[in-house]
C-alpha cells in the first residue's frame, strides 16, 4: 500500500489514534479526557478535557526550544518600500506586552476582540495577543465596507477593536478610522475601546481624528502596558470567529476552536506542505481571510517556521516580478497563494521574463488555492517555474485542505484540474440531490461523512441550529461543502464550483444574494439577480440583470452607477461589482423562480438547455440581448 493510501485508510477507520499521534507535536497543560467526543453527534468535540494555549505553541514553546534568535515573522512592504524582521523572542515580546495593553483594557478569557487592519505586523501581534489571554479574535477584511464590519461588530459584540489608521493599496491610502466610526454609528452593539495604531509611515498624510475616550492610540496603551502571559484554555474553547458569505446579507460566523486547531495545522505543514521547522513559507494572502489566519500565522508559527506578511500585490508593487523577489530575497521554500494572483502576472509578463532576474533555487513548490484552478493557469506555472504546482481545495469552514496533493506524505501524479486526493481525516463523497452516492465520474455534491477531522468548524458562532441546518442537515451523516464536482475512476477529486449562490471573485468569497439585497433597496429596481460571469483574470464578477419600476424615468446609466456605488458603499470595492445591465423582465420558472444558472451559461457563452418549466421562453433572447451589450460572453 502507498504511504498516503496508508495514512488515509489509519485516518478514516481510527481517527482517535491518528489525531492522537499527531496532537504530539502540541504542548499541552493537561491532556484530554478524550480524543473525540460523539455524545452530541452530529455536533463532535475534539480533544475534549485538554487544555492549552495556542499562543504559547506559536512563540513561547519555540523561544524556550532553542528558537528564540530565529526569525519568526518577515514583514515585506513594497508598499512602503520597508522589510522588517522579527525573531521568535521578539515576536514574543511584542504579544505580550500588547495582550498585557488589552488585558488593562478589560480583555479576558472569552471576550471577542474585532481585528480591522491592514497587513502589518500589529496585524498579527493582535491576533497572537487575543490568543494569548484566551479571548477570542475576529478579523475582519479591510475590503470590506463600515455596513459589513458593523454586522459583524452586532454578531460578535466585541469588547474592543483594534485597527489602524490605514491601508496601502498599491499607492492609494485608504483610511481605516472613519470607516469604524461608522459602523460603530450603524451597529446596535458598541465596543468598549478602539485601539488606533499610528502608522508612522503614512502619519503627516493621515491625520486619526480620536473621538472620545473610547479611541485609544496603540503607541500610548503601550506605554504603560506590562506584559501578558499565557492563559489556559479548553481545547475546546473558541481560538477565533471568521464571517464568511454564505447566500444571505448575515454572513457565518466560523468558529475555530484551540486544540484541535493546532494539531491539525501542525501536522499539515509536514504533511501537506512538506516545510520543516526553520524553514521559510509565505502564504501571499490577508490576515482577513482563512488563508491568512492559517498559513500566514498559525500554521507556520506552530510548526516552528519563518512566516512572511507581504503588504502588496503580485502586480503593481510595483511590478510582476513582485513574488520572485520576496522568494529569492527571504529564501521561500513554499509559496501559497490564489490562482487569481498568477493569472494577473500571467497578463503582464506571459513569457515568465522577470523570474529570470532572481535566483529561485531554494523554491520548491507552489501551492495553489481558494478558486478553481484552470488548466492554462495549472500549465502556464508549471512551465515557467518547473517545481510541483499543488492545486489544494478548501473552505473557510474548514480552516485547512479537504483534498491536495500531500507531498509531504507522498508525491502524487497530477490531473490539471483535480486537486487530487482527500487530504488524511477528509471522508470524501459525492452524492446525488437524494444523498445518494454517486458511482466514480459522475457529477453531484461534495459531501464530507462525519466526523470531520480536528482544526474544521465545531459549530457557528451562537448559532448551533444555523450551522446544522446548512451543513449537517442537508445530507444525515455528512458534511454539505455546496461545492459540486466529482471523483474519477482513480480517487482524484474535481471541484467544479459552488451550487450555492457564492462566487470567487478573485480568490475572494462573496454572496450574489447579499448583493441582490442591497441592490434591491434602490428605489427604481423592482426585482434584480446578481450573477457570477466568468472572468479571464478574476475568475468570477458578478452582474446585475435589473428591472425597473414602471414609469421610472431616471436614466439607466445614472442608476446603474447609483447601484455600482451602492454595493461599493454596502459591501466594500471587494466585491468588484461593475456590471449591470438594465433588462425588462427576468427569466422565471412557471413556480417563479428566477433562473439563475441559465442566465450565467448565457453570460459565459456555455451551451444550455432550454428549462422544461421556463414561463417564457422568449426572455432568454433578450437576456442575451442585453448581456451582450454589457460585454459578454467576454472574450
Ligand atoms: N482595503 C481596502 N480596499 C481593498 C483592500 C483592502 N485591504 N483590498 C482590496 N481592496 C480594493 C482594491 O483596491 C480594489 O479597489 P478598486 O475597485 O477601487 O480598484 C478592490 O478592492 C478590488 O480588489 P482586488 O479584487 O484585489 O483587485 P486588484 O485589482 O486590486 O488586484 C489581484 C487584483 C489579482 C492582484 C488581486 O486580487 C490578488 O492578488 N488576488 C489574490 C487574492 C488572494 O490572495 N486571495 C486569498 C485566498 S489565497
Ligand atoms: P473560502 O471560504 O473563501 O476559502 O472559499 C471557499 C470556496 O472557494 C470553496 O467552497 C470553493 O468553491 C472555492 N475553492 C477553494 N479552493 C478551491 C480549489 N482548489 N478548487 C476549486 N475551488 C476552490
């Protein structure tokens, strides 16, 4: 037997001896009781009865395990044209003494503390701090809008949020404070404090208007801070919550709990990532996005490495040479990033030529993830850079890789367009719309079979019946990913795409239905869809088909921007909507559901079937009519 069959089978049929063997690599202050607990199925607890901190498994273990003077975080800023460095013992010491700011702020054992901030170093020393004391973090993308941080400020009811003056997005300043002084003023929840960290190199350009005394500045805090240190939490106690889309405006509160967390993120670095302790590994991704949480400080930290914050883009920052030179400058092992972000270096350097500037021997590998990876972008890096190209699919939910090819454990032959096999702990099925499995080849939804492995999502955050009801509940005895797609005759799983209404907009998760919400409120829409089309670069956009009321006079292309800025100002510039095409009516079934899917085969020029309960078949001309005068199918 293969030595990736062998761990899978061990991880399927006894995941309570896997998982113990793995939880080695933890520092615990007590053990558990059990390694799992199915009392309350299908609600499962790992490693109940143990206790820890992931925090002291990030830095402390290391600092008193002979890592102190390795470097443990690289702060890489094209944007301000800055690179810093932080050992392990550093590192610790900027955690502690920042959970120590927020612990005289109140914080404590299971308080929330909402993160806002831009990808900088205080960025992540929040995060460990939050860890540090047991309170629980939720990081909130800097993309998105005042509205969408206020949601989540009113679902997490945070004790304090700590951001910054700012972002850098390329050479744009985007100013952060107004932006929580907003959603403060819209949610029904209101923090304690909000801790401001001054950016200095953006301070003459950004002046952060302090309101009262709930407004503290991070530099002053710390000043009389004395340091922090470890609290011990149950394994089982919340670690962070991340809001993630799903096909409502109330986005999900993703819950990470601590033990399970780490040991499954340890062990992926080794055996997904094939990275060693002391060795270098850059997820080019946001602190706000699982991605980040993950690879750019848990994972990496636990497991001993250098981890890499980038504060810039593939492009731009300020050319598509970008990742070559953090590679060769930092001496990165392992890259991970979205396939967006290659297939925008892809457009402005096809033959690969800056990759010839820099030395880029000690690369081994690129791992690729968070949008389906197309076989010309699968190909295109394979050939440019001729290392394994590692498609790996995931969820927020899951917080690490359902299917990959483990080359830690052992290289598989890739399939462009599978992202290989289950990852060990992944029971992966494909069922029919009955729940029944379907046989090797055929299409249907990728469900997982209970348990899911340690480190995926124990339950939303105070919502157990919403997280059964859209996960467990969907398939008795499975995990529903609303991922389709299917397995072949040799066990490699094909993620097609979501059968949700969620797209990927560059890497990026988002709900059309949210977007339909806000669209909607306009006062001259009477009824929308929002699409995800098929976009070379992004992968997805979406497009709005929109009716107007009757006798509206207005001109559509002023209200099409009053939408475009609407969704802008609602949502955030994140979610890239600039397409909107007026229509008179939308394509319905006789029951009067919108088809929604025939028009996104029409927006992607896919052949498609005409629907046998279609009311009229005629308004799919003029769908396509005014489809084509907005530009697609593109090109
Ligand atoms: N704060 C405020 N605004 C932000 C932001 C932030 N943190 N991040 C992005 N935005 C804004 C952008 O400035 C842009 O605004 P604009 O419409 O005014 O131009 C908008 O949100 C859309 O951003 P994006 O989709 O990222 O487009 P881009 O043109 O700036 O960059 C790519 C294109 C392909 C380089 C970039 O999307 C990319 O690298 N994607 C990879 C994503 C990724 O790593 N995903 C994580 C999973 S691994
Ligand atoms: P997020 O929760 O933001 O990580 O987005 C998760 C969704 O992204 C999944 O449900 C998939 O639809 C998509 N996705 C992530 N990785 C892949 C991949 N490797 N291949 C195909 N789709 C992917």
């Amino acid at each position: 037997m293969s030595r990736y069959n062998e761990k899978f089978k061990k991880s399927i049929s006894d995941p309570e001896s896997f998982w113990a063997e793995a939880a080695d690599k933890i520092h615990w202050y007590k053990k558990w009781d059990k390694v799992l607990d199915d009392s309350a199925e299908p609600l499962y607890k790992w490693f109940p009865g143990a206790e820890m901190n992931t925090c002291y498994n990030a830095l402390d273990r290391h600092v008193e395990n002979g890592r102190a003077d390795q470097t443990a975080l690289i702060y890489d800023s094209p944007v301000t044209k800055q690179t810093q460095k932080f050992t392990y013992k550093e590192l610790l010491k900027e955690v502690s003494l920042f959970a120590g700011a927020l612990s005289s702020l109140g914080v404590s054992k299971g308080d929330t503390v909402i993160i806002y901030m831009p990808m900088i170093p205080q960025a992540v020393i929040s995060i460990l701090a939050c860890a540090r004391l047991g309170a629980v973090h939720s990081v909130v993308f800097g993309g998105f809008a005042p509205h969408e941080l206020a949601i989540r400020i009113d679902d997490a009811k945070p004790k304090v949020i700590v951001s910054a003056s700012g972002a850098i997005e390329i050479s744009r300043l985007i100013e952060y404070k107004p932006m929580i002084d907003k959603a403060i003023e819209l949610s029904k929840h209101k923090p304690g404090k909000c801790v401001i960290y001054q950016r200095p190199e953006i301070k003459d350009k950004m002046k952060v208007n302090f309101i009262n005394d709930r407004d503290l500045d991070w530099d002053e805090i710390l000043l009389s801070a004395k340091p922090a240190d470890c609290v011990s939490v149950k394994a089982t106690d919340p670690l962070y919550i991340l809001y993630t889309s799903g096909t409502t405006g109330i986005p999900k509160g993703v819950v990470r709990d601590n033990g399970g967390h780490a040991v499954a993120l340890a062990w992926s670095m080794e055996n997904i990532y094939d990275v060693k302790p002391g060795e270098v590994f850059w997820a080019a991704s946001d602190v706000g996005w699982v991605v980040g949480h993950s690879y750019i400080v848990y994972g990496p930290l636990l497991h001993g490495c250098t981890t890499i914050l980038y504060e810039g883009k593939s492009v731009g920052t300020p050319d598509p040479g970008a990742f070559w030179r953090v590679i060769s400058e930092h001496g990165v092992k392992a890259l991970f990033t979205a396939p967006t972000a290659f297939r925008a270096i892809k457009k402005e350097d096809p033959d690969g030529a800056y990759t010839k500037k820099y030395d880029l021997s000690n690369f081994r590998y690129l791992f690729l993830a968070g949008e389906r990876l197309d076989p010309d972008t699968y190909n295109w890096a394979k050939n440019l850079l001729n290392k394994p190209v590692i498609d790996h699919w995931w969820q927020t939910e899951t917080g690490w890789p359902i299917t990959a090819n483990c080359i830690g454990i052992e290289q598989m032959p890739v399939k462009p367009g599978s992202s290989t096999k289950p990852v060990p702990g992944y029971d992966v099925r494909v069922l029919d719309t009955e729940g029944k499995e379907v046989p090797n080849g055929t299409e249907g939804v990728i469900a997982i079979k209970l348990p899911l492995p340690p480190g995926t999502l124990p339950t939303l955050w105070n919502a157990d019946d919403r997280f059964i009801k859209s996960y467990l509940n969907v398939f008795k005895g499975y995990y529903f990913t609303s991922d389709g797609g299917f397995i072949d005759k040799d066990g490699y799983v094909f993620v097609m795409g979501r059968v949700d209404d969620v797209i990927n907009v560059a890497g990026h998760r988002l709900s059309t239905g949210e977007m339909e919400e806000v669209v909607s409120t306009h006062p001259h829409i009477a009824e929308c869809a929002v699409i995800g089309a098929a976009d070379s670069l992004k992968g997805q956009l979406p497009v709005g088909l929109v009716v107007l009321k009757l006798g509206v006079d207005a001109a559509s292309e002023t209200i099409k921007s009053d939408l475009i800025k609407m969704v802008r100002e609602e949502i955030g510039p994140i979610a890239c909507f600039k397409n909107v095409a007026v229509v008179n009516r939308l394509p319905k079934t006789r029951s009067g559901k919108i088809l929604r899917g025939t028009m996104r085969k029409i927006a992607d020029g896919e052949e498609y079937t005409m629907p046998s309960t279609i009311d009229d078949p005629a308004v799919l001309k003029e769908i396509e009519t005014a489809l084509n005068e907005i530009g697609y199918p593109s090109a």
